[in-house]
C-alpha cells in the first residue's frame, strides 16, 4: 500500500509539472500574437464542448445495442438537463435525444418514447424530428392513437421532406389497411429526386484545429504517464509546441479549405472525393445534404496515393450515428462527421498533398430498405433524369 501511495504521488507531481510546462509552454508562443490568441481562445470554448461530447460516445454505443438506460441517466444528471436550446451543449443533448428516441422506437418502447420525444420538443417546439417521434408514439399508445396519426399527418402536409414524417406516416396507412396509399406514397420517394438528393448538397472542409492538436497530445501525455513513460512524456510539451510554432509561421496551414461537391459513384459503385490539402493539415470534415437518408460503408482515405488507417477515436459525429462500422445519416437537418488526420503520416514532397476520400453509399427508402448508391442505379433513367454524371 504505502509503494502504490508513494507512486500516486510522483504521478501526480509530474503531470502538474507537466502540465504547468504545457501551459507555459502556450503562454510563450501566444505572446503578442492576436491570431494564435483567438484560435486557442476558440480552443477554450472547443473545451468546454468536450466536457459534454466526451460523454457522448459512450451514451451512443449502448444506444446502437438497443441499450437506453445510461443515456437515460445522462440526460437526468444535473448538467445535462439544464441544458437548453442555444447553449454551446445543446447539439450534443439533441444528438443523444434523437439517438434515444430511435432506439426507444425500435425497441418499440411507446412509453418512454412519448416522455422522451415530448422532452425533446419542450426544447425546441420547432424541431420536426422531435414532433414526428411524438406523434407516433401518440399513435402507439392506447386512447391517444386518433391524436397521433392526425398530427402525423397535419406535420407531413407541413413538411412533407422530413424522413421520419415520411416512415411513420407511411407506416400509418399500412396499419390502417390503406395499402395502395402507401405503397403509392412510398413509391413516390423513389422518384428520380430519391438520387439527386443524395448526390448534391455534399460539402468538403479541411483546416488546422487547435483543438484536436491539443486533444492529441494531451491524450499522448496521459497515455506516456499511465505507462511510466518519462521520457516520452517530456518530449510531449516540446512536440506541441513545435506543431504550434509550424501553424504559426506557415500561412498555408491557416488557410481554411472549401469545397462544394457533388458526388457519384464510379464504375467500381465507389464515391471518390478528391482534393489538394496542405501537408500538415490536422482536420477534414464532411458535410452531407440536409435530411439525407443514407448509410456510408468502408471508408477509406489516401495521401498521394498511399492508403491510411484511421482509428474509430479519429472521427466525430454530429447529427449522424455510428453502427456496426458504418456512418448513419437518419434525416437530420445537418449532418456532418470530422476526421482527426493529425496523427496520420503524411510525408511527402512539397506543400500539398493529394488526399482522395472514398465510400459506398445505401440509399434507405421510406420503409427502411437499403439500396447500394451504384453506378447502375445512378445512371438509370428511372432514378436520375440525365442518366449520366
């Protein structure tokens, strides 16, 4: 006992010391220097976000088991319910709302569903996914069914392009025996708009994040003490600051990237993005189209031709959600998902590389069935009126 106290100790003194080397190292480098002043103050915030969103993941895995009850006791925590609409969390309480409200769905548990959906819409009165997980679960539920298919339907007529109004008013007409009305009204979410939604609206984004810099070493730090890694922990404070120093003098890097895009598949029914990123970039983020209804599968980034392994920890979803190794976009008004490249080799010759970022896309109707995005189905004159790229 008194040996693990004493090592406790010393594991305490260094990370202080090195810690306190981090921050002056920090302080040294941001000295007179306004924009390294405003991006590691965007950093501050960016911190104050993670203390919400490093919750999340967990939340998110048992929720894709069909597991509710720890986010359940997440979002009862003091923290978590003051939450509100406009505050700096509330985009990760709503991704682990609209996570638990489709796990609650599946596991057909109208019960919590309707206390769920209904706290969700006392956030925000305005969001229609929580309007459309409401009304069904009004639909499910004894005495209030006649309540919940006529709000279906009221909110479809109201905003006939949100997917779970689609599905669950489609599914509606099916439990009432109105057959050929939903198979029509499904069969038009197959019109050719079905693929032209999908293909356009996608954006592209690369810049250097201070944020996901810090977070790298700041992980490596805790990694190098927990192992009893001196060594490899002193040399954390230098290595940041010499990423900070790079950023600093390369005005390259703090150039921020766009790209408005459309995507189709190639012959081999693939999405490739291409684009030229400066070398040293830390962060790319993706951007699908608003309400997209889709499944992305087999992820895959090159540098300069050379194919990368990436971690699940490298990527962040917002508005998305990660199941079985594939990324989920469910309807939402904006998804999106970020890679962390920071730690991924990119050694090469001159300021740029060419970074190439492919997947395969499913294509999920109304009544939930996956489609593969291929390049037979994009060029079909049925589903794209140009039938060409």
């Amino acid at each position: 006992m008194p040996i693990s106290r004493l090592k406790a100790k010393i594991l305490a003194s260094c990370a202080s010391l090195i810690g306190a080397l981090l921050m002056l190292t920090l302080l040294f480098t941001t000295l007179n220097n306004k924009a390294l002043i405003d991006e590691l103050g965007k950093a501050w915030v960016n911190a104050y976000q993670e203390s919400y969103s490093s919750e999340v993941p967990e939340a998110l895995v048992k929720l894709q088991l069909g597991q509710t009850d720890h986010a359940i006791n997440l979002l009862e925590q003091s923290d978590w319910s003051s939450v509100r609409l406009g505050d700096r969390g509330y985009r990760f309480k709503r991704q682990i709302l609209s996570n638990l409200c489709r796990t609650l769905y599946n596991n057909k548990d109208y019960h919590r569903l309707l206390y769920w959906a209904t706290a969700w819409q006392l956030l925000d009165e305005r969001d229609v996914d929580a309007i459309a997980y409401n009304y069904e679960a009004l639909r499910q539920t004894d005495g209030r069914r006649k309540e919940g298919r006529e709000g279906l339907l009221d909110n479809f007529k109201k905003f006939p392009e949100n997917g779970h109004l689609q599905r669950f008013y489609v599914w509606a007409l099916f439990d009432d025996g109105e057959v050929e009305q939903a198979e029509e009204l499904a069969e038009k979410y197959l019109s050719s708009d079905w693929v032209r939604n999908a293909t356009l609206g996608w954006e592209l984004r690369w810049q250097w994040k201070t944020r996901h810099v810090i977070t790298n070493y700041v992980r490596l730090l805790k990694q190098h003490l927990a192992n009893g890694e001196w060594g490899d922990a002193w040399e954390v404070p230098q290595n940041m600051w010499r990423s900070v120093l790079k950023w600093k003098n390369s005005e390259l890097l703090k150039e921020k990237g766009y790209s408005a895009i459309s995507v189709f598949p190639n012959q081999d029914d693939r999405i490739h993005i291409t684009a030229d990123m400066p070398r040293n970039i830390s962060t790319v983020r993706i951007d699908l189209p608003p309400h997209a209804n889709l499944r992305i599968s087999d992820f895959n980034l090159t540098i300069d031709g050379d194919s990368k392994n990436l971690s699940s920890d490298a990527f962040e979803y917002i508005n998305l959600f990660e199941t079985q190794g594939t990324i989920q976009a469910d309807s939402d008004e904006d998804p999106f998902f970020v890679v962390n490249i920071l730690n991924v080799d990119k050694t090469g010759v001159g300021p740029l590389m060419k970074v190439d970022i492919s997947f395969q896309i499913a294509l999920i109707d109304v009544l939930g069935q996956e489609r593969l995005l291929s390049y037979a189905l994009a060029t079909d004159s049925r589903f794209n009126r140009d039938g060409s790229e």
